[in-house]
C-alpha cells in the first residue's frame, strides 16, 4: 500500500484542503498522514469563518513527531496545498527534502492555492512569492487554475497556445508535469471548462467537460482534483489516463452535488466514482483527453 503526506488546510464543515483530499486518496486505496495547515469553522467563500492559522513551529514538531515514528522514510508522494503563512511553505519544502532523502523517487505534488478568476487573491500577501521562487520549481506535479499560472509565471493568459506557453516556462523551472485546472480561453467551446496536462517532453493533452449552471460553485474542486490526479499517477497511469480519469471523478461529484442541491462538494454520496473499477483506466473514456502538438 503505497503511502501519502497530505499538508494543507482543514474546515470543520464542508469539503476544502484536507477534507477534500484524504477521503478521496483514501478511497483510491492509500494510506493518508495529514497535516493541517489551518483549522477554520468553514472555507473562506462564506465571507466569515472562525478559527486560526497554525504557526510553522507547530507544523514543524507534527513533522518532528512523525520523524519519531520513522514515519518520514516510508512515504511514496506528499501533496501540499493552501498554507495560511508563507513560512509554513519552507516547512513543506523541509519536509520534502527529507522525504526524498530516504525516497528519491517520492512525488511532490504542489498546489499552489492562491486565488481565483473573479474572486482575486484570497492569501496573504507574501505567499505567492513562495509558491513561484521555492515550492513550484521542486515540484513533481503542480496543478494550478489559470488565476494561478499567470500569477506563476508573470504572463496573461488568453489563448491555449499562452497556457501552454506558461506551461513550458514551468517546465524550464524543473516541473515535470503541469496540471492546469479549470481552464477557460478564447477558444473553449461555450459552456465548458478544461483542464491542461503539460509534460516537461513537450507532450501535451487537452480534456473538456460541461460547465455545469452552480452559482456559487462549490469550493474545493480544485483540492479535490489535486488529490484525484496525484493518486491516479501513483497507481500508475500515464498522464492521458490520469487526466481522463480524473475529469471524470471531478465531473461526477459536481453532477452529484448539483442533484443534491449544495453547496458544498457531495464527496460522500459520490464516493464510488472517486475508486474505478479495476480495468477503468483502459476503458473509452467518458471525457477523452484531446493530443496537442508538441511544444514549440
């Protein structure tokens, strides 16, 4: 069984950060550790919540004690998301580095929670520079929205040659594989929304899903869609498989959401959809990964 360090946010209510990734990876059929970056009452999108931020000392001795148990040299991928404090990001990038020590091939999967189209910069101020100079270039896997990669990447993204072009300045920095998430351009068919899969060989493939009518969209698809594309690589599919596989699930909650009329991600209702069936990976795809050209 292989083995995953979850560092990111926690909500007592509703499905972001950890909540929407250790379930899920869980599931899938992995042994999930969990470091919670913050403990609030509900995710941010409220417009009110309670609770506080965890000081990098305090994410530091979790990561002491799991030295303790030797716990450190047995996991097979770490995945981090929303930090609260850009110091905590030196604590993940430690943490990673000690990880690979005893595990060189052990995945980095790195979202970089930082804002969104239409809601802006919802961290503080110091943190994006931390996920574009330290944690980006370490990264295995990043996954991104577009809000994200032109923050990333200092580039105004309209077109999908630009996305692919930000892409490749991320692959320049070491990223092995880009994710970008919730991708909306000049040319994306009308109510729709896709997700980009760059790897750092040029190969590049595109995938489409219905935009489904929720207003508000529910928070946490993109957690959700980090942990789902993080496990199916780990189980070993390729990226046009891990990229199929994974517009499925996402799109499979949020129709479940949708029917059950919430606001936030339905993940237990939709668990079935989060763990396919043995063979699934070689079935026709419900969302089947479009091949671009190779990277200019």
């Amino acid at each position: 069984m292989k083995t995953i360090l979850s560092i990111q946010s926690h909500v007592t209510y509703g499905y972001v950060g950890n909540r929407a990734a250790v379930f899920p990876l869980q599931r899938m059929g992995f042994d999930v550790s969990a470091i919670n970056t913050v403990q609030f009452s509900n995710h941010t999108g409220y417009g009110s919540w309670t609770g506080e931020v965890f000081t990098p000392d305090h994410i530091r001795k979790l990561v002491d004690g799991l030295r303790d148990r030797g716990a450190l040299n047995r996991f097979d991928a770490v995945l981090s998301g929303y930090l609260g404090d850009a110091a905590l990001g030196q604590v993940v990038l430690d943490t990673v580095a000690e990880i690979r020590a005893a595990n060189p091939a052990c995945l980095y999967c790195c979202d970089p929670v930082m804002g969104d189209v239409g809601r802006g910069l919802f961290v503080r101020p110091d943190i994006p520079a931390m996920f574009r100079d330290k944690m980006a270039p370490l990264a295995s896997i990043l996954t991104p929205n577009l809000f994200e990669l032109e923050h990333l990447t200092g580039m105004t993204i309209q077109s999908l040659e630009e996305a692919r072009a930000a892409c490749k300045q991320l692959h320049a920095r070491g990223v092995q594989t880009v994710l970008v998430t919730s991708l909306v351009h000049i040319s994306t068919p009308p109510e729709s929304v896709q997700m980009l899969a760059s790897v750092a060989d040029g190969a590049a493939h595109l995938v489409t899903t219905p935009l489904l009518p929720m207003d508000p969209m529910p928070n946490g698809t993109g957690d959700l869609t980090a942990a789902l594309f993080l496990g199916h690589t780990l189980n070993g599919c390729d990226v046009v498989d891990a990229l199929a596989l994974t517009a499925e699930g996402i799109f499979g909650v949020l129709e479940t959401t949708a029917c059950a009329k919430t606001r936030e991600l339905a993940l237990i209702a939709a668990q079935d959809l989060l763990a396919p069936k043995a063979g699934a990976a070689s079935r026709l795809h419900r969302f089947q990964p479009v091949a671009l050209g190779q990277q200019l």
